[in-house]
C-alpha cells in the first residue's frame, strides 16, 4: 500500500471514533513528521538519482571516447610495427607523406599523422608537404622526451598543446617507433581533435546543465563541452581530489566547485579505459537540487495549511507523486539519448528486445554487417532473415547465441563472416549481454559489432607465408614438419620419413596416428611431451629436444628437433612447424668423451690429494684444481710451464732452499722417491704444511722425462702434532703451579701418587709423593657423617657408575685438627673388560666456599622471610581501607547506641558486646596494618618499662582465673628509639600468646631488665652484636612449642590454634618490630615444658616516664564542619557523631559536589572534615581546591590506610591533621577541639 493510501485509509477509520481536535493534533503532528522525513528522502533521492544519472553518462561516453582513441591506436600500432620490418625506414619523404596520408583516411578523430625521428626532426607529416624544418620539431615536447626516454611506454597521450605549425590545439598521442635492432628511431603521433571530442559530446544532447570534460590523467584538460578554450591544457588539481574520493570508497556524487567557471556542480568520473584519460560529467546543483527545493518549500507550505489537511495532504502527494513519474520519464528520455549517442562509434550497436521482436540497429551495425543504410529499428524476423552469414560460420553463431541465452555461458562472443553487398565476404566480431527478467528467462540482448576482417586476412596471410617458408625447406637433410594445432593436421617431409624408418605406403594424416607408428623410448616420452605442452602454452620461446628412437631391429638412434609454434592475434598458438636430424653418431662420440673424463674426474676426486704431471721434455705440467687449491693458487688454468708454476707458489722462505735441494737430488737421480713437507704462503697471508710425492720416468740414459706425483695437504696433522706437545707442557707446568693437590692411583702395584700440595691441603709435612697404599690410607681421616658416603660412592663408580669421579667431604685437618671441607674428582682408565686398572685426579680445599654457601642460605632465609613479611603488608594496606570503612559505621552507630541505652539493660549489654567486637576487628587491622607501615611516625626515645606496665594492667582485667601474672620490671629510665605504639603491640602479642598457650591455669611471667653484651650473640632469628640493650623476657608453663613449629612460628599468618583463636599474625608482626627497630628474638621451649620468648632493643640512652594526663575534650559550639566521605552510610553517622558533640555538620557523599557547595560560599565553613580515598576527587586534591578558596580554614583528612605517602601528600595540601579509621566520636572532639582552637 502506497503512503498516500495507508494515510486516506487511517483518517476513514479513525475520523468516526475521534473527535476533531485530536485528529487535528495528530494529523499536523504526522504531517509535521512526515514533512521533514520527505524532504531529507527527498534530497537523498535527488542526489541519488543525480549521480546515477551521471554516472551512466560518464561509462557510455568513457566507452565510446576509448574506441574512438583506439581506432588511433590500431593505425599507429600498424605503422610502428611496419616501421620496425624495415619497409618504411628506406621510402623516401615523398612516400612517407603519401603513406601517412592513405593511412589517415577515415581517422576523424585525429587531424593527420606525423612520424618525427629520433632527435624529434619531422621525417614526413600526411597533412602537408614537405614539412616543415624547424617548426615541427617535438624534441623540446614533454611527450616526446617521455616516449624516447622510457621503453616501457607503448601509446602515449598527450597533454592539450597548440601546434606550431598551424596554430590549431591537439593533444598527441604517440608510439615509440623501433628500428630492427630494437633501438629508439623515433616515433609516429596523431593530432587528436579537440573539436572532435568537443562536436561527439554536444551530439550526445545533455541538457545545458550538463557539462563534460575530457582529462589527462595527470589533471590537464583535454577537451570540453560546452567548450572553454582558454582552459585548455591547464592543470587542475581537484582531479586528484575526485580519483581520491572514489578510491576510498565514496560511491555518492562528488560535488564541488569547477575550478573552470566557478559553479558548483554534482560531478561524476569513469576512467577512459585502457588510456591515461578521464571523462567527467558534470550537473549545476542549482538545476539538480531545484526539484528537492520546490518539494521542500511545497512541504513547508502544506505543514502550515492546518485548515484543510487532507485535502492539501492529498494533493501534495499527488503532485509528488506527478513529479516523481516525469522525473522518471526525463530519465529514460535521457538514456535513449544516450543509447542515440553510441552511434558514432567505430563499433557498430545492436539491441535485440525480445518482448517487443524489434532490433535496434545503429548506421555502423548495418553497414558492418552488410545492410544498406535503413532505418534504425527493424522487425526481429526481417533483420534477422536479412543477415547474409556464411554457410560454414551460420551453425556456429546461432549454437553460441543459444548458448547465452540458455545460461551456459557468460556473454555472447563469436567471430564470423558476413556477405556485403559487393558479393565478398568479410570477418565481423560480435559480443553481447543478456538482460532476463526475474524468472530468468531473457528479455533483452544488447551488444556490439566490430569489422576485424583486415586483421583475419593478415592472419592468413602470414600462415601461409610461414608454410611456404617450412616446404621450401623440404631439399634439405633434416625432416621438416608442420603440425595443424586445430585440425590436429600433421605433414613431414620424405627425410622425416627416412629418419623414423616409415615405410614410403605409411599413410596417416594428424599428429596422433604419427604417435602410433614410432616407437619412442619410454623413458624420453613424457619428457617429449612436457617440452611440446610446454613450448604451446608460452612457457619456452622455441621448441627444442633430444630423445631415443627404437628401430625395428631394437637399434636405438637419436633425434633432434627443434621447432616454432606460430599464434593467432589472440595469442593463441594455432601451428608449429620445424625440423628433426639424425645425431646418433654425434651423441656415441660424446657420450666416449664424457665416460673418458668421467673415469678421470673420479680417479682424481676420489683422493683428497692433489695430482701433478710434469712433461720434463715439453715442459708442460699438469696440476689439477686440488693440487692448486692446497698450494693457494686461484686460477682455472690447468697446464703450465715449470716456469710458471714455480712463479705461482710461494713457499716460507726458510723453506724456499730446502724444497730446491729436495728437488735436485730427486732430478740427479740420489733418491727413487721424493717426499717431503714444506710451508706454503696463502694469498690471506697464513701459512699452510703441505706433502710433496713424485716418482720419475727417465729414458734409457736416464734423464729424467716424466715426474707425476701428488700434493697433500698435511697442515691439520702438524697443528695437531704442535699442539699436542704445547698441551702437554701446559699439563705440566699447571701441575707444578696448581692450587689443587693431584694423586694417582696404581690399582696393580697398590702405589698412590700424593703431589706436595695435596700433602700441604691436608697438613702433612712434605714428603714422598708416591708411596704404597697402606701407607697413605691411614692419614686420611673422615668425617663420621662422610666416611661411608664415600667408599660407597667411589665403589660404585669403580663398579661403571658414571664417566667421571666427583665428590664433596670432610677431612680432618692433620695440623689444626679442625674439620676442612675438600672437593675430588678424578677418572679411571679401564682394560678392555672394563676393569679399572689405574685413576687419576685432583682435590681442592673448598672450607672457604662451604662456610660462604652456609652464610648464603641464612641470609636467603632472612631475605624469604622478609619478602613474606612484604607481601603480607602490601596485602594488608590493600585491603585496610574498605574494612577500617565497614568498622567506622559498626563502631560510629554503635557507639551512639550505646549512649541511648541504660546501664545494666540488655539493650546495653549487646551494645556494648557489638562495641567490644568491633573494638577487635580495628585492633585486627591495626596489627595487618603494622607489616606496612612500620616506617610511619617520627622515632622518638620511649620510656620502655611504663609501656609495659601499661601493657600489663590493660590485659589484667581479661587474664583468665587460673593463670597468676609475675612481673619483674627493672629497666627503669632505659629508652629505645621508636614507637610506643610498637611497643606495646610486642608486648601485647607476646603476653597473648602466652595466656592461650597455657589455656586455663599457669604462670605468665614477664621481665624486663638491661643488659650488655661482649661478643655477638645468635637468636632464634638472627645475629646482633655487640652493644647495650633493653632485654624482654615472657615465659608461659604451657605446652611447649614442638620442633617442626619452631621453623615456621614467625611466618605471617601460620598457626596452631583452632578457627577463631587464632590469625597467625601476632608473631609475625611481632618479628617485623623488633627486625624493623634493629633487635632481635630468641625462642627457647621444648613439649611440655613451656616457653619463653626474649626479645632484645637497642638501648638508646635514658628518658623520663611521661606524666599521666586526663585528657578532657571541648565539644563544640555550633560552628559549621563540612563532612565528605563517598560511603553514604559514614557520612550519616558522621553528621550525628558530629551533631552529638555540640557542631553543625553539612554532609556530602560526593567530593566535587562538597567542592561546588564550598566554592559558592566559603566563609560558611569553619572546618573541613574528609575522607582520602574518594573517586572522584581524592581528600588531598580537595584540600588543595578549598585551600585557594579559603587559606586558613582547618582541614582534617580521615583514611582508612595511613602511609608516609598520605602524610607527606595530606602536608603539600594543607591538611592540619590525619585520622586512621575506623574512628570513635572521642577521635573526632579531640581532633576537631585542636584545629578549632590553633
């Protein structure tokens, strides 16, 4: 249903049911909406069709303009390759002129031919004769020093130029003219017409607000209609602006501003394809928006006629409507122009509409396929009874029609000869498109019409030449053959024939039953194929192979041939023709050569030697590749002089007379061999040991005739030799210069070697290194622990465990009888049954390394422990903040509970119970808390013994009834330099772990007392030194503590209480303070016995007991605090807490609405009282914004995790005072007291 329709149909069925103010309503706001969709519709449809519109006419005139620049291109492809043959290089100017002017014959799109040489002389123009000398000469042209300069160019086009000879404005187009050699002659060019292209793109009868240009590739314009002479051969660069657009994609028409007049215009592009041009049509937008602005102001108008709604909806919907047929109906008026434009082309256009059975014809279709001139639309039957085809082509084209219009092929392509009118027959080339509706079935063919029957006759022609050429060649010895690659068509001359004993009766007509008659051997037939199947695909560029023959009487002969294949213009190889000889005799010869040189190529190569032959009588010598190659000779030449062989190799001059002499008395006839080894020089420089080898051949005289011999390259073997006896004087200087002792043990004669630094690692007196056995034995003393470990170690190796001796163990030190660690190794030398008859090695003190490896793992203990301790306490200040939140709201309400319940109720005792709980979890965190932040606070001198007093009287109270308290404090003014805080958390800790371990009844007794030490002295965790310390002791009569729990009692959260008990956190973090303040603790328990822990702190002086203060604090007087905190829930019991002390609060959750509350009135406030960790807005960064608002005002920061970081931070930003959450309403008067009053 139409939108007009939908809308009529919706007011029938609703204008009964609503009354007509609401459908009034609705109708305005429908119209409204639908007003506004149409016009954006609107002027998308607009655009769109705009575009489509040009784009069309862009591919049809892009299409004809490149068949118009092609039927250039054929003539001037005609004249090139005509050049390069050598036919016109010789034709004198007056022919030139002649020919140029027969071959411009019906080239309308061009002015005439010129053919320019080599250094851009004219040679002859068709236009005009003689040509001109100096006017006409292009050397200076960009086109012309492109198509000279670069091989690779084929057509050229040219940029629009003024012709100095005419005046006349062309653009070139030009190829590159060949001599027969291949070299650079010159080139041929046509004058393109401006005015051609100009006159084609008016005949196509665009309206005048359509324009289209024709461009160069690199952004020049070439032609324009309606035409602009002075744009002519100007650069325009929003070319490149356009091909950029449609190369990223932007199917939608370009609009832009013509760089040429200054109109803005809808422009479409197409590639002219083939050729470096580009059409561009273009629409004003003014005329191709003017039907969207006259919808647009028609729509508004109908939005405002509120009165008669339908009836004005109606009839602007009409009226759309009428407008969008006529637009239609213009749009297919305007593509039958441009289906009238084709007409012009080279190419004739048909079109078959079989719905209607006429046939449009264009004037060039008819006259291709042999029409008279007629009228342009026929009937289907006549057209078609009219075509005059040849009878051998006719079932072809119709099997080819068919089978496009059948769906089994993609296009309809084919090539037949068609009668004209004069009687002849010519070649014609038809493609074409089917066009089917949506069942598939075809509606329409449309396609073009070519004459290519000059092409088809030069094509014949050149066959034929080349069979002619193939049969005149028929006299000579070798069999020639021509193979028909359609027909499959095969002639051999009479000598093909004889070469492949065919009987003269053998009849066979194609190339396969010529297969059947020869017997090819197997092994060459798939190589003979390949290299044919090769050589018709393009893969070689000429036929060529040698295979075997088998004769009837089994002989083998061998053939050559070599062969041509010849192709069609399409590349398609249509013929191949060449020749075969008999070369049988030449290949038994060479196969004798070869075999000859194969056996002395193998003779030599299968000895690493090289190989001299010295013709004494000649004095010619032989020296093979080898040969040379050891004495460092580069060179390929074999045979020499003496002379120059001798000038060639460079012996080490203290060998250059050595190698005379040897050589002398080998001539004289003293020695029968020579042999010797000398040092040749390399061309690197290096030397190198080579093995001269000779034996002579004298006469009857016996002069010597022949010496042969070899050379050897013996360089390796001397090294090794060399190094050989360096090794061993190495070996024996490292034994006498060695810092390990070295023994040797003779199993068959029960001797032991014993070298003197051997005795002297193991403190014996120098003395006899080799002695027997039993009487080394008993000076060597074992270490209980390794005795065994040894002897069973050393059998088993004796025994073929292992290739090599090694062990570690204990001796006793003959001189300080203290126990040395030593290091063995050695290795034995076994008979042929594997029976060690002898071992040899070393052994080393290694005291020194053992004691450094104890050392190492000790402190790698420490260092684990410590990482432990780190990792808990980055845990921890992970997740403090969040449950310091939770305990501040369980402890805040609680507290304020509390207050409202009466002493002895219920009510109070569960209150109070809630408190006491919350009250452990802060005092929980708080110890998690200590494993990272032992650095907070500034180190002062602490008065020990009062904290531990303290200590002691707040656990009183919770002491269980059967466990007595003994405390022994006797430390008086003594001061340790850190926190009272930590102090009282070791304690604290200590005396709890001592009150559990002893359950129900004990004594818990605690000392305290000062101590100085002498000499440093080992703890259970670490060493400490030398100096005066304050000494803790805390003993407990429970169980005890087992060994295995000893090892592990520090780790951070292990435990041997039961769930709820304990958090395995107490002696960790009592570990972490007393580490952290340079002490140390010793653990001395067994099961059953009890424990006690004593616990050392450096003692730093003396200070005074702090004085008992009873801290009273102020409430307030109704000043204003400013509250921020993100958890909603503190900041309520933040404003009661702070209600209940005496204030005013103004509470926030948010901290950059506390700052905007803030900011418009900042002497309201008179304290700032915010939490650190906020999302938006940290607590230090809103200290800072507050701070440039009001300087002095006191700001009190509250955090959940107190670092060093945070004071450092809180201090920059101005914050008087930091808080640790969870907090009590006493925190907060005492700290809100204090900044109020400073």
């Amino acid at each position: 249903m139409s939108r007009v329709s939908g809308i009529a149909a919706f007011a029938s069925r609703q204008w009964a049911a609503r009354s007509v103010p609401w459908i009034g309503t609705v109708l305005i706001a429908a119209v409204a909406i639908l007003a506004a969709t149409d016009i954006v519709r609107g002027y998308r449809v607009s655009v769109a069709e705009t575009g489509r519109e040009l784009e069309t006419q862009a591919r049809i005139i892009a299409e004809q303009t490149a068949r118009s620049v092609q039927a250039i291109d054929v003539v001037l492809r005609h004249v090139s390759e005509q050049f390069q043959k050598g036919g016109l290089s010789r034709s004198s100017d007056q022919e030139l002129h002649n020919y140029l002017r027969e071959q411009a014959v019906g080239l309308v799109q061009a002015d005439g031919l010129a053919m320019h040489n080599a250094d851009g002389s004219v040679r002859a123009i068709s236009w005009l004769y003689p040509a001109p000398d100096t006017t006409a000469n292009v050397a200076a042209l960009p086109a012309f020093q492109k198509v000279r300069d670069d091989p690779k160019i084929e057509l050229l086009i040219g940029e629009a130029i003024v012709s100095r000879v005419d005046g006349q404005w062309f653009f070139p187009i030009g190829r590159r003219l060949l001599s027969q050699t291949g070299n650079f002659a010159g080139t041929i060019a046509a004058r393109g017409r401006i005015d051609y292209f100009q006159q084609f793109y008016q005949d196509v009868q665009l309206d005048k607000a359509t324009k289209v240009t024709l461009m160069h590739r690199q952004g020049t314009l070439l032609a324009r209609y309606p035409p602009v002479d002075s744009a002519l051969g100007k650069h325009f660069p929003p070319l490149d602006q356009l091909l950029a657009a449609r190369a990223a994609g932007d199917s939608s028409p370009l609009r832009m501003v013509s760089p040429v007049d200054g109109v803005e215009r809808f422009v479409a592009l197409k590639e002219v394809p083939e050729y470096s041009m580009i059409v561009l049509v273009s629409r004003d937008t003014a005329v191709a928006l003017a039907p969207w602005r006259e919808q647009a102001l028609g729509t508004g108008a109908r939005t405002l006629a509120l009165g008669a709604l339908a009836a004005v909806l109606l009839a602007l919907l009409t009226r759309q409507l009428s407008r969008l047929r006529a637009t239609g109906a213009s749009l297919e008026a305007s593509k039958e122009r441009f289906a009238a434009a084709v007409a012009g082309s080279d190419d004739g256009i048909w079109d078959w509409d079989m719905q209607t059975r006429r046939v449009f014809a264009s004037a060039r279709a008819r006259e291709i396929l042999g029409f008279t001139p007629g009228p342009e639309k026929n009937d289907a039957a006549e057209w078609f009874a009219g075509l005059r085809i040849h009878p051998d082509d006719q079932a072809l084209r119709v099997e080819s029609m068919h089978a496009h219009l059948e769906g089994r092929s993609p296009a309809y392509a084919i090539e037949y000869r068609v009668q004209r009118q004069d009687g002849s027959w010519h070649w014609v080339r038809a493609r074409g498109l089917c066009v089917r509706g949506p069942d598939g079935k075809p509606l329409r063919l449309a396609g073009s019409v070519s004459d290519i029957d000059a092409q088809r006759r030069a094509e014949d022609a050149l066959r034929e030449s080349e069979e002619r050429y193939v049969i005149a060649t028929t006299g000579s010895k070798e069999g020639h053959w021509v193979w028909n690659l359609a027909t499959d068509e095969l002639f051999v001359s009479p000598m093909m024939r004889e070469i492949f004993e065919l009987q003269p009766d053998a009849q066979f007509i194609t190339r396969a039953r010529f297969g059947e008659l020869i017997n090819i051997h197997p092994d060459d037939l798939g190589v003979l194929q390949k290299g044919v199947d090769d050589h018709i695909a393009g893969a070689t560029a000429q036929f060529e192979i040698e295979y075997r023959l088998i004769l009837r009487n089994g002989a083998i002969r061998w053939i050559h041939s070599r062969g041509q294949c010849f192709r069609d213009a399409g590349g398609k190889a249509v013929r191949m023709a060449g020749a075969t000889n008999d070369v049988s005799e030449r290949k038994r010869a060479e196969d004798a050569l070869r075999q000859s040189e194969k056996r002395f190529a193998l003779a030599v190569a299968g000895s690493n030697d090289g190989i001299v032959d010295w013709d004494v009588v000649n004095d010619r010598m032989y020296s093979s590749p080898r040969a040379m190659r050891i004495m460092g000779i580069e060179s390929n030449v074999t045979m020499r002089s003496r002379a120059e062989w001798r000038d060639l190799v460079k012996y080490h001059p203290d060998d250059v007379q050595r190698v005379r002499d040897d050589l002398q008395n080998f001539l004289d006839g003293h020695v029968e061999l020579r042999e010797g080894e000398y040092r040749v020089l390399l061309p690197n420089g290096e030397c190198r040991w080579i093995r001269h080898r000779n034996k002579c051949v004298r006469d009857a005289a016996g002069h010597p005739i022949r010496v042969a011999g070899s050379i050897s390259d013996v360089d390796a073997q001397k090294r090794a030799e060399e190094g050989l006896r360096e090794s061993q004087e190495r070996y024996q200087l490292a034994v006498a210069g060695s810092n390990e002792g070295m023994w040797d043990w003779d199993m068959r004669s029960e001797t032991f070697f014993f070298s003197a630094r051997a005795q002297e690692l193991l403190g014996l007196d120098p003395g006899e290194p080799m002695r027997p056995c039993c009487e080394w034995w008993p000076l060597f003393g074992y270490h209980p622990d390794d005795e065994k470990r040894v002897k069973d170690a050393l059998a088993a190796y004796l025994g073929g465990a292992g290739k090599y001796w090694e062990v570690e163990y204990r001796l006793r030190h003959r001189r300080t009888g203290d126990w040395h660690w030593y290091r063995e190794r050695g290795v034995a030398l076994r008979d042929d049954k594997g029976q060690p008859y002898r071992m040899a090695g070393s052994m080393e003190d290694i005291s020194d390394r053992k004691r450094a490896e104890l050392q190492r793992d000790r402190l790698e203990g420490q260092l684990r422990q410590a990482q432990k301790l780190e990792a808990i306490g980055t845990l921890a200040g992970g997740i403090a903040h969040d449950f310091n939140n939770v305990l501040s709201a369980i402890l805040g309400y609680g507290e304020m509970a509390q207050k409202d319940a009466r002493e002895g109720t219920p009510l109070r005792r569960n209150i109070d119970a809630a408190i006491s709980a919350g009250m452990r979890a802060k005092s929980l965190v708080e110890r998690i808390l200590a494993f990272s932040r032992s650095s907070i606070g500034e180190r002062v001198p602490v008065h020990v013994e009062s904290i531990v007093a303290e200590t002691l009287d707040a656990i009183a109270d919770s002491v269980p009834h059967g466990v007595l308290i003994e405390r022994n404090l006797a430390a008086g003014d003594s001061a340790v330099m850190g926190d009272a805080a930590q102090i009282h958390q070791v304690v604290l800790n200590l005396c709890t772990n001592a009150m559990q371990a002893m359950r129900s009844e004990g004594t818990l007794t605690v000392a305290l007392q000062t101590i100085e030490l002498v000499e440093s002295r080992t703890l259970s965790t670490g060493t400490i030194t030398i100096g005066n310390y304050v000494q803790l002791s805390v003993r407990d009569t429970g169980h005890g503590i087992a060994a295995h729990v000893l090892e592990r009692m520090f780790d951070p959260f292990f435990t041997t209480k039961g769930v709820g008990v304990g958090t395995g956190l107490g002696l960790s973090l009592v570990h972490g303070i007393v580490t952290d303040l340079g002490g140390g603790i010793d653990v001395q328990s067994a099961p059953g016995a009890g424990a006690t822990f004593t616990v050392y702190l450096p003692r730093q002086g003396r200070v005074a007991a702090p004085a008992l203060a009873v801290e009273t604090i102020a409430s307030g007087s109704g000043e204003t605090i400013l509250l921020v905190d993100d958890e909603l829930a503190l900041v309520k019991v933040g404003e009661e807490m702070l209600a209940m002390l005496g204030y005013e609060p103004v509470g926030f959750a948010s901290s950059t609405a506390a700052l905007e509350t803030f900011r418009a009135s900042p002497q309201r406030f008179d304290a700032v009282l915010s939490d650190e960790a906020m999302p938006e807005m940290t607590g230090s960064e809103l200290a800072k914004e507050i701070r440039k608002l009001h300087p002095d005002i006191p700001i009190v920061l509250m955090s959940g995790y107190v670092t060093p970081a945070l004071h450092a931070r809180a201090h920059d930003a101005g914050v008087v005072e930091v808080l640790a959450k969870p907090l009590v309403s006493r925190d907060i008067a005492r700290s809100l007291a204090g900044v109020l009053r400073s």
